[in-house]
C-alpha cells in the first residue's frame, strides 16, 4: 500500500515561496503508471488540482497557477516536491499529496475534483499566509 506524507512550513508570508515536500513510501513514484499530485483546499470551498508529476518526470499545472507553480522531484528520495511563488492570504489551505493511475489533467476539470480519482492520499498539511 502506497503512503504518503507531506511536509513543510506552516506558516508563510505573503509574497514569499511556498515549499512542500511529499515523501512516498510502499512504492516508487517511477512506477508506471503512477501520477502524483498537488491538491488543496481552501477553507470552506472545495478540492483543488494545482498540477502533478508523471512516473517519467513529465509535469502538468493547473492552468490558473501555472505561472507561479513549480513540480519536481528527487527519485533517490522517493520524494516530490511543491514550489508556489508570490503567495497571498488566498492560498491558505490544506495541501494534499495523492496519487492517481490515470493523468487527471487531460480530463480538463481543476475544482472541483473527485477525491475517488485518487487512490491515495497524504493526510494534508495546513499552510496559512499571513504577516
């Protein structure tokens, strides 16, 4: 079974880089066919998709946030990681690690996504941006 846990600073300020990391464990995220994702959600509203990383190190953004999102990983760490630049108090939320067997973006559809096209889930780590 495929875990996985994410990782990262609470609490950032406004117009600072947002950092996370997701440690996969119980399988390699170079494994095909596996898709690994950044999702959150803000208080009160629905699921997010802000992008993924392929098992082949092809990334893919939410076109919305593409302009200030980095996805990358480290194969050697079994690791993924998060960069939102320029953040604001609007990206406070929970952000999700998860994995999917099929590359949700080509579906097209970024909020709200059905958590059940994810067949694993990091627990989520609050990330609140303020002053």
């Amino acid at each position: 079974q495929v875990q996985l846990q994410e990782s990262g600073p609470g609490l950032v300020k406004p117009s600072q880089t947002l950092s996370l990391t997701c440690t996969v464990s119980g399988g390699s995220i170079t494994t095909n066919y596996g898709y690994w994702s950044w999702i959150r959600q803000p208080p009160g509203k629905g699921l997010e998709w802000m992008g993924a990383i392929s098992y082949s190190g092809s990334a893919y953004y939410n076109p919305s946030l593409k302009m200030r999102t980095d996805i990358s990983r480290d194969t050697s760490k079994n690791q993924f990681t998060l960069q939102l630049s320029s953040v604001t108090p609007e990206d406070t939320a929970v952000y999700y690690c998860a994995r999917s067997s099929s590359n949700t973006y080509y579906r097209g559809i970024y909020y709200p996504i059905d958590r059940d096209d994810y067949n694993s889930w990091g627990q989520g780590t609050q990330v609140t941006v303020s002053s």
